[in-house]
C-alpha cells in the first residue's frame, strides 16, 4: 500500500514538473503584447547560440596571441606599431606641436666662419644630410668642415622606378646647389630612399624594367647635374629580398662607376639588423661607405622607448665628478657678477694696461686689508679676492663705484666654470681612497650653460648603445672594414609629453634651434645624462603636462666624434643639416673635434691631426674587374675549355690513355675536384647558388657519381679482358 502511494506520488511531481510552468505561464502570455513576445522569443535564441560571448571569447584569445608575440617574438601591437611607424615617418617632416610656438625663428641665419678644413689626406668621412624641403639652406652650410653632402630628393616610386619628388630633382639638376659645396671641395651625393616592407615588395618583385628604369634615371641625373655619388637608403628592407637587393646594388654600383669610376656609393643600415636582410659579406664589394643610424635607439623593434636617442655608455659616469667650463668674451665687470669660477683669463689689451689694472686693483685690496695673502701677480687670484673681500659696511669690494669702473671698461676672453661632483655618499665612490677625479665639458653654448640644472649619473650597463651597434657590424664585416663604417648622429631631439594623468606619448623630432630657443627664453630647465652622453630639456604647459626632449650639444656630439675617430670609423654623418638655424656650436664642435685636435702618433713621436687608416680596396678591385671584363673573361675561358674538351675527346678514343686515366686511383680523386671546381664556377656564373655549403655538397656528390660512372665503366671493359 505505501509502495502504491509512494508511485503515485512520484508520477504526480513528474506530471507537475512538465506541465507546471505551461499552466501558470498561460494567464501571463494574454498579458504580454507582440513586441514582449518578439523579445523573449529573441533572447532565447541568443540563449542557445550567443554570438556576443563567441565575439568576446575570440576576441580575447586574438589578444592574448598579439600578447605571446609582443612578449616572446618582439611583435608588436597595432598601436605599437602605429607609434614606431610615425617616429619613422618623422624624421622627414617639420615638427608641428604647440611647443613650437613659444619659440622666435630669428629673421636671419648665420654663418660659422673659418679658414680651417679637412684635409684630403686624413682620410675621414663627414657627411651631412640636406633635406630638398629646407629650400636654400644650404648657402648657410660651411662645406669647409664636410667632406660629402646627401641632398635628400629622389623617393622611389616602386611601381615604375621613377621618382615621386619632381620639385626636389629638379632643384638637384638646375639649382647651385652641387657647385656651391664644390667651391670647397665638398662632395655631393643624390640620396636614393624606399621607405617601407609594402614598396620593397612591390618594387622587387615587379619587371626587370622597373630596376633598370631606376638605374638609368639616376645615372642620367648624375650625368646633368654633376653630383658625385649617391646615397642609398633602403628602410625596413624585408629579408626574403636580401639576394634581390643585393643582385640590384651590384648593378647599380658597377653601371654608376663605368659612367664615372671616381664616384662615391653610400648606403644606410639600420641600427640592428638581426635577421641579416642586409647581406654585408656581398655588399660590401660594391659599397664604399656603410652609414649606421645611430639615432634611432628610441625605436625598438617591438615599441617606442622614451630616452636618449644616441646613447653613448660611460660606465664610470657614477664615479667621476664632472666640471662644466666655458670660453665667454665678457668684460670683467659682468665676470665678477656671474656666479662662475674663474679658472683663467686673457686680456684683450696690451700688456701696459694689464700692469696698470693689476696694480690699481692691488691698491684698493691693501687700503681695506693690509696682511691678506693671495697672489699679487696673478690677475685670478686679485679678482677672487676682491669678489671676497668686503668693505666695512659689509659691501662687496669688487662694488665700489671707481672698482666697478675700471672692470667695466676691461674685456678678455675668461674661461669659467662650475662643478658638478658625485655624491659623498655614492657606494660606487666608497671603496677610494682618494677623491675621482672629474670629467671636463666644454659647452659652447651660452645659454645652455646658464641654464644646466643637474647631472644625472645612473649608469644601466645592459643598455644598448653606439658601441654596442659597431661590434655588431665589426663583427659582420670584419675588423679591417670598420674603416668603412660611419655614425649618424642628430641635430635634433625627440619630443615626449607626459599629461596630467600620467600618460605619455611620442611627439615628434624637435630642431636643435628650436631646443636652444626654448633654453634661452628660460622656458625650459636642462640636466646632464652624463651615462649615455645626452641632454634632456624639460617644460612645462598650462595643462600640467610635461614635455621633455632628448637632445644632443655641442659637448655629447664632441665625445661621440672622439668615439669615432678613436675607434678608427669612417667618421661621422649629421641629421639633419639646417636644424642648428642661427647657432654655429655645431659647426664648431666638428672644427675641434676633426681639425683643431691633436692626438700622439707613436711612429712620428709627434701630435698629429686626427685621420683614419684607409680601408683595404684589393678585393673590391679584384670584384670589380671581374665584372667588368667578364664578357672577355667569359670569352677567354669559354674557347679554352672547348680546346680542352675537344683534345680529351680525342685522347680517350685510345683504349691505352682510358686505362691510364681511370684505373688509377691517383686520377680519380683528380677528378672528383675537377667536376667540383666547374659545377662551382657554373652556378655562381649563372647565380644558381648562393649559399656556400650546399654548393660545395652539390658539386661533391656530383663529381663522385660522374667519377664513379666513368670508373664503372673502365671496370667492366676490364673484365672482359682475357
């Protein structure tokens, strides 16, 4: 009986189960108008199939796969990329930001003047880029301290191999550009650019014509201009082309130098260039300058990074103090209210006048103090002491009217100077037991050295630098080819803004005038990276935001020419040219650093200019004959081996030489390196092969299968023999 109960009351719950909510949901539809129904109809179908959560699922997963990659292979993001496509693209492009604003274009640009020049025997490269948009700059250039010129003007048009710049070669072919720099022996190169992995792709697989339509057009501008070279710069040029490229710059290279065997081809490399699409070992036969660009250290492969652009590591920037100085035509009045240390002066006066001043100031030291011990005779140590000094009011001596008047009307030339000393606490300075001594810096510029705020020391030995990137391309192309290897280095900063909320972003390349206007208004603060060799200059807008721009001087340039030249390069190249408007430091600097300085030759036992060892050509040569004569090279061979040929031929119809040449072990493996050596010359003629070992594995088997058959075949005719 409960067993009955129980049955029924299961079946029950069943019935109430299925049919429940079908009963109580019928009072609820007559309620429920059509477009609630479409509505819930609507939602249970996206219930049973949710394309939004397959949306977002997918979503994710595509994110999280550009993450692995950004991470473990350096891909980076679309924003990422973005960035870096932008900082590339804004090399050549003015700089257009609301910063710019605060910053006077003086109405006319001046000119360094010097009877110094690079002399043709010291064998360095300087080089300086002219972008075609800064128009008729280039009267303002000294060609004096240039060895070469790249007139930035020919953009590839991939599709035909013309240009797209036609106002820019023109200006090359017609204006007097080319004869202005030649007036000082300053040679000028056409700079060729492909820009971009879609152009490369489009112009390497496109018709044999397009290539040799580029060639025969800058061969032809070269003709009716005048120019002596040109300057090839091939960016973000895709791997899978390296043979491609390399088969068209030897093209170019031997037509270019059988028109004019005297002219000069530059190519830029980029900063790294780990997957090899630039194949040196092939190249450099057909290159005579390779151009690193050192100024690009701020683009990374997978993102932008906010520092200095052109780092060059100091690893003992911690330890050393450092002593900034400079040379002022300043009158001794104006010395004594400056809040500089004087280190030494030269008078520009006679030495009658000298006397009189050291005198005069004497007396008025010993009408206030009679015992004060100092050095009488050295103008420096007067004038410290009267900056000391005080009056018995407690007034400055220097600021006694008739004292005044006498420095006033007094000019010289004063070196002054402050310091900068690592901090006494430092753990790198601990362990001396004696104080480092400091660095020495010479600023030229005015008003930066009145407006240097602090040195920064920090040193991060992993950081990627300049001489980091030329043991990379040592190592590439051999240590007796560093010769060939130049630096570009830069006449602007890169601009970073940081907002009120903390977020930053890239903002473009600022000229070196437009840096150094904003320091001389006092609009902007500037600190020393003494680590990597780099100036930051920081401001501030109305909004709270904070621009700061990473810079190179004078002083940083100054130490990367030593590096260069130290390190036995090419020399160095300036981007761009123009963007000191109105400020001669630069130019100065390049005087100092490649003409005025001396370093010991041991082999004169004498102070030498600065100059760098010529590179050995002989291979370059031997490549370049090779090439030229090789139709009569060809020729020659060609009627050779037929000769040969057809006097084995001959030869081996008698059985007695047959038995000779293959029954010998001896001739065998002759012939074995005989196949090999033709198969060899073959496919490197004809450019079948161009990697090495599988050539040579190639051409081995090959010549033991033939050697093999030939053996075979004297084998058998020997046994049949009685």
């Amino acid at each position: 009986m409960q067993l009955t109960r129980f049955i029924v009351f299961v079946v029950w719950l069943f019935v109430f189960a299925i049919a429940g909510p079908t009963m109580y949901a019928q009072p609820w539809e007559s309620i429920l108008d059509s477009s609630d129904m479409i509505r819930l109809e609507n939602r249970a179908k996206l219930q049973a199939n949710d394309p939004m959560q397959q949306r977002v699922d997918r979503e994710i997963d595509e994110y999280r796969l550009l993450m692995l990659g950004h991470k473990w292979w350096n891909i980076p993001t679309d924003l990422e990329q973005q960035r870096i496509d932008f900082a590339k693209r804004a090399k050549f492009e003015p700089y257009n930001d609301s910063l710019i604003a605060k910053v006077p274009r003086p109405r006319f640009n001046r000119f360094y003047p010097t009877e110094n020049k690079i002399k043709k025997d010291q064998n360095i490269f300087i080089m300086g880029w002219h972008p075609y948009w800064e128009g008729d700059a280039y009267k303002s250039y000294n060609y004096k301290l240039m060895t070469h010129m790249s007139y930035i003007g020919y953009e590839v048009n991939p599709f035909t191999g013309g240009y797209k710049t036609y106002e820019a070669v023109y200006e090359f072919e017609h204006s007097d550009v080319i004869q202005t720099a030649h007036m000082d022996s300053c040679q000028v190169l056409l700079n060729v650019s492909l820009r971009g992995e879609e152009e490369h792709e489009i112009f390497f697989t496109s018709e044999e014509s397009v290539k040799k339509n580029l060639i025969d057009s800058l061969r032809m501008i070269l003709y009716r201009s005048g120019a002596d070279g040109l300057d090839l710069h091939f960016e973000d040029l895709p791997p899978e082309y390296s043979w491609e490229f390399v088969k068209f710059v030897r093209e170019l290279s031997f037509l270019i130098r059988e028109d004019d065997n005297s002219r000069t081809i530059t190519m830029t490399l980029p900063l790294r260039d780990p997957l090899y699409a630039f194949d040196l070992e092939k190249l450099k036969p057909w290159i005579d300058i390779f151009v690193i660009s050192t100024s690009d250290f701020h683009i990374k492969e997978d993102r932008l990074v906010e520092g200095p652009i052109a780092p060059l590591l100091d690893l003992d920037a911690s330890i050393r103090g450092s002593l900034f100085y400079q040379e002022k035509y300043i009158t001794l009045l104006d010395m004594m209210q400056s809040q500089y240390n004087v280190s030494d002066i030269e008078l520009m006066h006679d030495a009658d006048y000298i006397e009189m001043l050291r005198d005069s100031l004497n007396y008025f030291i010993d009408r206030y103090y009679e015992n004060i011990e100092y050095q009488r005779y050295n103008l420096v140590s007067v004038l410290e002491t009267l900056r000391m000094t005080r009056t018995e009011d407690g007034e400055p001596l220097w600021q006694q009217s008739r004292i005044q008047a006498l420095l006033n009307r007094t000019e010289g030339i004063a070196k002054v100077y402050f310091i900068r000393d690592a901090k006494i606490d430092d753990p790198a300075t601990q362990f001396f037991l004696f104080k480092p001594k400091r660095d020495s810096f010479s600023v030229y510029e005015d008003g930066l050295f009145g407006n240097m705020n602090r040195v920064q020391s920090v040193v991060d030995t992993q950081l990627f630098d300049i001489n980091a990137a030329v043991a990379e391309y040592t190592d590439r192309l051999g240590d007796q080819h560093r010769s060939s290897l130049v630096l570009t280095l830069p006449y602007h900063g890169a601009v970073w803004y940081r907002n009120y909320d903390g977020v930053r972003d890239f903002k473009g390349y600022m000229k070196f005038s437009h840096i150094m206007g904003l320091i001389e208004q006092n609009q902007a603060s500037v600190d020393y990276d003494k680590a990597t060799q780099t100036l930051i200059a920081t401001t501030r807008d109305s909004l709270g935001g904070i621009y700061k721009v990473y810079f190179d001087n004078a002083t940083t340039l100054g130490h990367k020419y030593r590096f260069a030249s130290n390190n036995n390069l090419a020399g160095i190249g300036v981007w761009p040219l123009g963007a000191d408007y109105n400020h001669t430091s630069l130019w100065k600097s390049l005087e100092e650093n490649f003409v005025n300085r001396r370093v010991w030759d041991a082999d004169l036992g004498m102070p030498t200019q600065v100059s760098v060892e010529k590179g050995n050509k002989i291979h370059y040569t031997i490549q370049y004959l090779l090439k030229r004569y090789s139709p009569l090279t060809f020729a020659t061979i060609f009627f050779v081996a037929i000769f040969i040929c057809v006097s084995f031929g001959f030869s081996v119809l008698d059985w007695k030489v047959r038995d000779i040449l293959f029954y010998t072990g001896s001739f065998r493996i002759f012939y074995v390196i005989l196949f090999t050596v033709i198969l060899l010359l073959i496919g490197n003629w004809l450019d079948i092969f161009q990697h090495k070992s599988i050539t040579f594995a190639l051409g081995t088997f090959l010549g033991f299968l033939l050697t093999w058959v030939a053996s075979s075949m004297v084998d058998r005719d020997h046994s049949k023999l009685p």
